[in-house]
C-alpha cells in the first residue's frame, strides 16, 4: 500500500461510527485495539448516542446550534453553548441522563430486543426488579423521542399526506361523512366551487438498513425539510427523492450526495440502485 493510501486511511479512523469500528476491529483484531479502547470502555449502545451526538450537538437549554466543546468528565465529552452559556454532555436532558448501570445497558438492549419481560430479564442483568422497570421505561422513552434516530448511506425520503383528524372536536362545524374523500369535483364545477378538505403533509425518510425517521410539516418547503433532517443523516451520505422544487437544493444544504428521480418521466431507478421504492412501501 502508498503510503498516501495509508494516511488517507488514518485521516478517515476518527470519523468512523462505532459500527464501522467493531468492523474494523474484526477484521485487524491486533491493529485496531488502539483505536476502540474507548469504545470498548463504556456502553456500546451509549457510545453510539454519544457518536450521533458529536455529528450535531445542540444545546439542551435553548436548543442552539452554536456549540463548543468543553473538556470531559467522567468519560462524557463535554460542550458548552455560545449563546446561553450552559454546559452539558450528550446524555443531558435525556432518559440516559446520571444512569448507575451503563455496564448493565448493552445486555439489557439484548433483553428488550428478545422480547424478556421485566422479571427474566433482571434475573439474566443481575439487577432488581425495579431497576428493570425504570430501566425499560428509560429506554422506551428515548425510541418515542426518536432524539439519536441517524440515516446513513443511501437513503431516501418522501412526502405523504394525511386527512387531518378533527376526532373528539365538539365544536366542528362541517363535519365530514366517514370515508368521504377529501376533494370531490362538483358536477357543476363551472358554476360551484370545488369542497375540499386540508390535507397535513408528513415527511419520511429511511436508509437501506430500516432505519426510519418521520415528521409533520408546516409546509412542502426546503426550509421545513432541513429543519427536519438536519443531524439526522450522516454527512457524506447519498439522499434519493422525486423531482419536486423543495428538493432542488436540499441535499446542498445537509452536505449530501443528490439523486433525483423524475417519476412523471417513468423514471424509478437510476443507475441500478438509486430508488425511492423502500420508503414508498413504508408509506403505503
């Protein structure tokens, strides 16, 4: 190997995920003992929050952007915001927050993801029943939070819409019959207007390993999308989706690689592999 190859392979170890260092680590178990000593010193499931963190931080207070790092403690990076002057580290504010049993975590995960109920599972970490109780409930609290949800490598993202719900409203006005459609053609449409209903628009987006992030939106706008996905798809990563005016300079703004399919022309794949079929299945 040149030696320009070899550093172009150092330059890239610090910005690996932890996933791509447990890969590493197994394939040059001698070489990359170095590199995942930290990784391995700690939780892998709270150093990979810790990692998504680190590629968007945002303050806990006033949820601004405007952040430095701010030395460590106790193996947490710490950071500190320009703007209101508070510090914090990436658990702060979270359900992962001043935990007593990170070396328990990993092996809880497993639980959880096998489906063991609280009892076997506080049986199989060696903690009490309680401490299982919360522990499950921190754990569920952090997915409906969906805070650390990331995208990587290809994905893709598309809008849906949505009748909205007046469910439970008593004072709605012009109520509409079950299963009606939300606009109808008048058969006089020349001389009546046309009824329709607002429809909320709801962004997805998911990678090829079924991760998956949604949102309601305002509006279809590139602001709105950013907002949205900004810290949520890893920088470098390929974004496919429809030819539409908000997605024109998307993938500019999030530092993503753009493919753009223009399904009015009959167009559902390009080069082989860029498609938006994965999150239109979901979205059906």
């Amino acid at each position: 190997m040149q030696s320009q190859q070899f550093e172009d392979i150092l330059r890239s170890v610090p910005l690996m995920s932890p996933e791509q260092v447990n890969v590493l680590h197994t394939t040059l178990p001698l070489a990359a003992n170095t590199v995942t000593s930290n990784v391995q010193a700690e939780s892998r499931f709270l150093e990979r929050l810790k990692f998504y963190f680190d590629q968007h931080p945002v303050c806990v207070r006033c949820r601004s952007a405007h952040v430095n790092r701010w030395g460590s403690k106790d193996g947490h990076q710490r950071y500190c915001c320009k703007d209101c002057g508070k510090t914090f580290n990436a658990m702060s504010g979270t359900p992962m927050a001043h935990l007593r049993v990170r070396e328990k975590l990993d092996q809880y995960v497993e639980c959880m993801d096998g489906e063991t109920t609280l009892r076997p599972a506080a049986r199989r970490c060696g903690i009490s029943l309680d401490t299982s109780f919360h522990l499950r409930h921190r754990l569920m609290t952090l997915l409906e939070n969906d805070s650390y949800g990331q995208l990587s490598g290809i994905a893709e993202e598309d809008e849906t819409f949505f009748h909205e719900s007046h469910k439970g409203d008593r004072k709605l006005q012009t109520p509409r019959k079950r299963g009606a459609r939300s606009q109808r053609k008048s058969r006089h449409a020349k001389t009546e207007k046309k009824a329709s209903v607002p429809l909320i628009p709801v962004m997805v987006a998911c990678d090829r390993n079924h991760h998956v992030i949604d949102a309601v939106l305002k509006k279809v706008s590139t602001e709105e999308l950013q907002s949205q996905l900004e810290g949520r798809i890893l920088a470098g990563s390929t974004l496919c989706f429809d030819a539409h005016l908000a997605h024109e300079h998307l993938a500019e703004k999030l530092s993503l690689t753009a493919k753009t399919l223009v399904s009015s022309s009959g167009e559902r794949v390009k080069e082989g592999i860029y498609h938006i079929q994965t999150v239109n299945a979901y979205v059906s």
